[in-house]
C-alpha cells in the first residue's frame, strides 16, 4: 500500500462513510482524512469525488453500490480514469484485481455471517491479496483480534458502529480503523 494511503489509515480511527449528498456535505469537516463514498451513478460520481478531493481527504468508492457500474473491470478503467479516486471498495475480486493492475489502493469487503464467510477470506486474500480487508458488521472485537492474528493486512471494521465504546473496542482488538454513515460518530 502507498505510504500515503498507510498514513491516512493510521490518521483516521474513524473513517467517514457518506450515502447522500447530506453525508458529503458534513464529511468535509470532519477530522477523517479518508472518505467512503457510498452512493452515486456514473453521472454524479466524478463529482462527489472531486468535491471530497477538493476538501484534501482521500476518495474511496465504493464499486458494489454505484449505479450504472458493472461488475466488469472496465468500470475501474472508468472510475481510474474519470474521478481520480484514491481507491474502491469491493466484495468482487475481479475489481479488486484490475484495481491493484492501475495502482489504486484496495479495500476488500467481507460480510462475516458464519464461519464458512470466515474461512473464505484467507482464499480470497492469497488470490486477490488486497490491500485493506473491510468487515461487517462491525461490533466484533473478538473476530477483528483473531483476523489480526492471522493477517498482516490493515483491518477496517464497518456496519452498525454507533457508541464510542464500540470504536474503542474494535481499536483495541486490532482494527486500524472503524468506518460508518453514523455522523455522531465522525465526530467523537
């Protein structure tokens, strides 16, 4: 991973994600360097990436969830070359793939629903080896500590973080950071 990805990381216990034009707005003063870009079409994309860049933070978009992208590598090709984002976001190794060929830095999402999700991650991450694993939910502390044991990539916990004591628990199992659209949280 680029250092100054690394850095913003290590910067950023409490990463920003937005999902409307509401959560942009209030993204830009917050203390995270690095935004989650959640929600948009091929048509706004550029935009609410430029307008994140703009303010100095770091644009993460989120591939899964924007409208008229394909799963194909070509929309990396398309969010490389029109928005400048910093990285993606995504559950599809293909992406994941065809993101690391073009240099932009990788999250990899994981939903842990059992343990066969769990045990799935160590294949994905020798084929794909992105450069963040994301997971969700996020109030697991003691999955963030045994995926730290096992790991040496940097580990984002995300999904239904809504108390500090949350965060602090997650920092403390091992996570580099928490992401959420909980703007009480951004703030703490």
């Amino acid at each position: 991973m680029k250092k100054i990805y690394k850095e913003a990381l290590e910067n950023s216990p409490v990463i920003a994600a937005i999902n409307n034009d509401d959560s942009l707005k209030k993204c830009l003063t917050c203390d995270s360097e690095i935004i989650f870009i959640l929600y948009g079409d091929i048509i706004s994309i550029p935009d609410i990436v430029d307008k994140v860049k703009s303010a100095g933070k770091l644009a993460f978009v989120h591939m899964d969830l924007i409208q008229g992208l394909s799963a194909k590598e070509a929309a990396v090709d398309y969010i490389a070359k029109y928005t400048k984002a910093d990285g993606i976001i995504s559950t599809k190794a293909p992406l994941i793939s065809r993101a690391k060929d073009l240099g932009i830095c990788t999250i990899m999402r994981f939903f842990l629903i059992d343990s066969m999700a769990f045990a799935n991650i160590e294949k994905q991450i020798k084929n794909v080896k992105p450069d963040v694993l994301e997971i969700l939910p996020g109030p697991m502390p003691s999955v963030v500590a045994r995926l730290k044991k096992k790991f040496s990539s940097p580990i984002i916990a995300s999904g239904l973080i809504a108390e500090k004591e949350e965060v602090y628990a997650l920092l403390d199992a091992g996570a580099q950071s928490i992401s959420t659209t909980n703007q009480d949280v951004w703030f703490l």
